[in-house]
C-alpha cells in the first residue's frame, strides 16, 4: 500500500481550546482540515514509529468518516498498532483507561464533548498523552505552532476498515484493532467499587434508578454495566442508542438541557436517583428525588464519604479543583487535614498534581468529576461513586447532602453565561476588569467587603510551568466569590462566564434558592463589570 505525501497550506485557527480543538462540522469538513490538524499532532509525537494508538470518538455526525482518516494517517505516520473502538465509538474515560492500561503513546478522541452535534453542529478533536491525559498546554502551543506552518500530510492509499466487525486487521505495517469499546473500562471499574453491594441496592431494596445518556457516547456503558452487571432494570438507561445528532438535544448533563430526566427526577413517582452524561461521557449530573446535587457540591460529598468506597478505602492523597469550582471542598480538605489545590479550568491541570500522587479526586463546576483511576473526568465513575455511597450509607441523595451541609455549611454556587458576545466586546469587559481591580480592594458593597482581587495565575507545583490570564477573582470577607473568565470551548463568538458564590454555615439558610441566595452578589458582579452595557445583552443566555 502507498503513503501519499499530500501537499497543503495551514489554517490559522487550529489553536486547541480548553479541551482540543473544537469547530463547527462544516469548518472541520473543509479539505484538508483535519489532515493538518491531525498531521500537526503526530509531528508533536515525532517518533510514532512502532507506537500503540488509542482511537475513538462519541459518534456525532462525521465520527466515522473522520476515524478512517485518521487511522491512514495513523499508518502512514508508522505507529505499530492502533486500537480503535467498535462502530468509532470510545469514550473519553475509556480512552484514557486504555490509554494506560496497554501503555499506548496517544489516543484521539474525535468529540466535540457537550457541544450539539450533527450536520450544523460541532465536531472536535481531542489529543491525550501516554499518561491517559489531555495534552499539556506546551504540547497544544507545540501543536498549534505546527499547524501554522504546515506544508505537507501523510495518508496511506488503502480500503476503509471495517469498523463494525471486532478483531485485527492491517493497514499497511499497522495493524488495527477493532476493540470493544467497554471491556477494559468495566474491568476497571469493579476494581473501585463495590460491585456487590451496588447490585444489592439495585435489585433487592426497592431502589430505583434512572440513567440519561442523552443519545451520546455513555449508552453502551451504561447499558452493560447498570443493567447488565448491576442488575438495574431494564429501561434504567434512556436515550442509550449514540446518535449522529444526539437526537437532535443538546449532550450536555445539566438542569436546562438534560430536561427530560430532571421532569422524571421531580415528577410522581419519581426513582430514588437519576443522573446523566454528555456526548464523550467525561461530565456527569447527580439527580436524588426532588434534588438536584451541584457538581462543586457533589465532589464535596465523594471526598467527605471516600473512605466508604472501595478504591478510596485508604483515604485521599490530596484533592484539586477549578478556580471556577466552589471551595466547598476545600473545607472536606481542612477537615481531612489535605491539600487542596486550585487549578485553572482544565482537566489537563490535573495530570502532573495524579501524576506525582498529591491529589486524588479532582472535580470542576463543569459537571466533572473524576479521580487518579485515569487522567481524565468520568461520568460513569462518578454515577458508581455515588452509587456505593447510597449503597453503604442506605440514605437517601437528599439526606446524605443535607448532613453534608449540617457538618460543613453550604456554598451556594451558580454560573451564568452570557454567550454568543461579540469578541471585541468580551475582550474590552475583561481588560476594563483588569484595570478596575487595583481599585476594588477594600472596596465595601453592602455587606460584603473585597478582601482580595487578582487575574488567577498558576504555577505547576510539579514542573514549575506557569499559566496565565485564568480568570478575575474576587474575593470578600464572607467567604463569597465572584470569578469572571472567558469560555475555551466556545466555536463561535465569545462566552462570558462569570461564577457567584457564597457561604452559608447557618443550617436555618441552607435550603433557600440559589438564585436567591446569590442576588446581591449578581448586583454587585454587574456593577462591577457592567455586564448588561459591555455585553449588549439584558440578561444570560444560561444559568447553571
Ligand atoms: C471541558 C473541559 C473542562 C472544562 C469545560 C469548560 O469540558 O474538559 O475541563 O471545565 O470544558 O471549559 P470552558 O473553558 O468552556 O469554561
Ligand atoms: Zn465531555
């Protein structure tokens, strides 16, 4: 078989994002893009030559046209083996599990995550390291670096593999390896949890629960290891065909777009327990009977309840968490007496922190949860973590949080996205930010006074790398947060997140509206920032 060497010229926007490099489908369609973007990547590699890669995607729309693309480059670049999921389909943690488990040199995600796919949707490339992680920031800037100056790709002449049969074949000198995209992930997770006991709580107590995959990656998952393994009756996972268009929803496990399960969760005769993922499955929502866990929330609870679970027996080295994500389990930590570390938004801030043992959970507000089991976020992991606990504690997700909130205080916590803004104007309210925060210091609004202000900046405590420009905080003397940053998953114009939160030790104030609980810190956010003159819009486009 002949490697073509295909002349091309460089795209200026293949700069990966917050998670890859993310883009409209018809962007990702045009000839040559993501030849160059991939061809960018293995020449950040260098050396593929005789190297195992992990390939798979989440099944949106140009999954499989982009798989067999990639798997010709993949040979025509020399890697020795390629493992890629049946029918394309590998979720993020899946990836990353195998990624480590067959000591593979890369894997490549073909995702765009939580963003709607299909035709007019988006499609993305995710690229993640031998440690099963995201790329690093000097390996994206390497990437991009490429990919502005790329003159040339390499793709093998060959006859597309068929991806929907399992088992080895060749292309070229490569050979390809159609792999169950569960296998090694459900093996994975019976090593963590209590596989038993969660079988138990599913089929003998009258506990009921309900699974979302929103027509995304999980369903497969999901199905095998809820219903199958865990004996969770049939129909507990809805939605668990992946779809090209994800059914035309929005992949993304919150309150707004995951509505359905939220109607079943807070409706009659509602289950015990109801919980979502997105379109790569790396996020998860945790639901109980009427309630609704918030993520930063929800990584409190697993680090306060670890020590009930399996893999966590022993107790948690350390714990990480966003600049974005509340400090609720900040206070988990002090009491623990570990470090907790904020990092930037990111997973791929983790990896060094799991890498060299000093932390073991890590969460973000983004619905991520995920621990040192792999070097990426899990929706599944997150579902059976939460599982064991109800399994042990026999209480309900209810209970268990409102203790939670009795023993630690509640840090109420939302975000609110002004999306589609004008770059130019989502750049002028961030500077204005910037030269606004000298002046806030000390600076008294109501009853809250700013005890600290900067724009977050990170050192890696492992490689001493530094990562500017992560995002305005606010800081007042009531514990509250005001942190403003601009969205690196967007594929059009410029999102505005802007993150609220405030303590509330008082159990007799722990069970208000957010949105209420949060009011006087939006007014003072938009005092500050100006939001509704700077954005030109009246109001959010998303309040999560
Ligand atoms: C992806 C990343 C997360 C991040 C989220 C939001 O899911 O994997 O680490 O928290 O996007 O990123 P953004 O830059 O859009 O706020
Ligand atoms: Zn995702």
């Amino acid at each position: 078989m002949n490697i073509r060497t295909v002349s091309t010229s460089p795209f200026a926007d293949q700069k990966p994002g917050t998670s890859g490099l993310r883009k409209s489908t018809a962007v990702f369609q045009q000839p040559n893009y993501l030849e160059n973007f991939i061809q960018s990547i293995f020449e950040s590699i260098k050396d593929c030559q005789g190297q195992t890669l992990v390939l798979g995607g989440d099944g949106r729309y140009y999954n499989r046209q982009a798989t067999q693309i990639v798997l010709k480059m993949a040979a025509a670049n020399k890697f020795g083996r390629i493992k890629v999921g049946h029918r394309g389909i590998l979720s993020t943690p899946a990836t990353s599990c195998i990624i480590r488990k067959y000591n593979a040199l890369a894997g490549i995600i073909l995702s765009a995550s939580h963003n709607p796919g299909g035709f007019l949707g988006d499609f993305g490339v995710k690229y993640n390291v031998s440690n099963g992680g995201p790329a690093p920031e000097k390996v994206t800037q390497a990437i991009y670096a490429y990919s502005k100056t790329i003159n040339y790709y390499k793709i093998l002449d060959a006859p597309d593999i068929d991806l929907d049969t399992l088992g080895e074949s060749r292309l070229g000198n490569t050979v390809v390896e159609v792999i169950d995209p569960v296998y090694d992930y459900e093996k994975l997770m019976e090593t963590l949890f209590d596989f038993d006991c969660i079988h138990q709580l599913l089929t003998k107590s009258g506990f009921r629960m309900c699974f979302d995959a929103l027509h995304a990656v999980t369903g497969p998952y999901a199905h095998s290891i809820f219903e199958h393994r865990l004996g969770a009756s049939m129909g507990t996972v809805r939605n668990g065909t992946p779809l090209e268009d994800f059914g035309g929803g929005h992949p993304d496990p919150n309150l707004v777009y995951a509505r359905d399960l939220v109607e079943i969760l807070y409706g009659k005769d509602a289950p015990d327990f109801g919980a979502a993922s997105d379109g790569d499955g790396d996020r998860n929502m945790i639901l109980g009977r009427n309630f609704f866990v918030s993520p930063s929330d929800s990584l409190a609870v697993l680090a306060a309840n670890a020590k009930l679970v399996y893999g966590y027996k022993s107790g948690l080295a350390g714990i990480a968490r966003s600049v974005a994500t509340s400090t609720a389990v900040d206070k988990v930590a002090a009491k623990l007496g570990i470090d907790c570390y904020e990092t930037p938004t990111g997973w791929k801030f983790f990896s060094n922190l799991l890498d060299a043992g000093l932390v073991t959970l890590c969460g973000e507000e983004s619905f991520s949860t995920g621990s040192n089991h792999i070097r990426e976020k899990d929706g599944i992991w997150a579902v059976l973590f939460w599982l064991n606990i109800l399994a042990v504690r026999q209480q309900s997700v209810e209970q268990i949080v409102q203790e939670y909130w009795q023993l630690y205080g509640r840090n109420y916590h939302l975000r609110y996205d002004y999306e589609g803004v004008d770059p130019e104007r989502a750049a002028t309210l961030m500077n204005k930010l910037q030269t606004s925060m000298a002046s806030l210091k000390g600076k008294r609004f109501g009853p809250h006074e700013v005890i600290y202000c900067d724009d977050f900046s990170y050192t890696d405590p492992v490689d001493g790398s530094v990562s500017t420009h992560k995002g305005i905080r606010i800081i007042f003397d009531d514990e509250s947060r005001i942190v403003f940053r601009l969205s690196g998953t967007a594929t059009y114009a410029a999102t505005i997140r802007i993150f609220l939160e405030t303590y509330e030790p008082k159990v007799a104030k722990q069970n208000q509206q957010p949105q209420q609980a949060l009011a006087s810190l939006l007014a003072i956010a938009n005092e500050i920032a100006q939001l509704s003159i700077l954005t030109g819009m009246e109001k959010p486009t998303l309040i999560i």
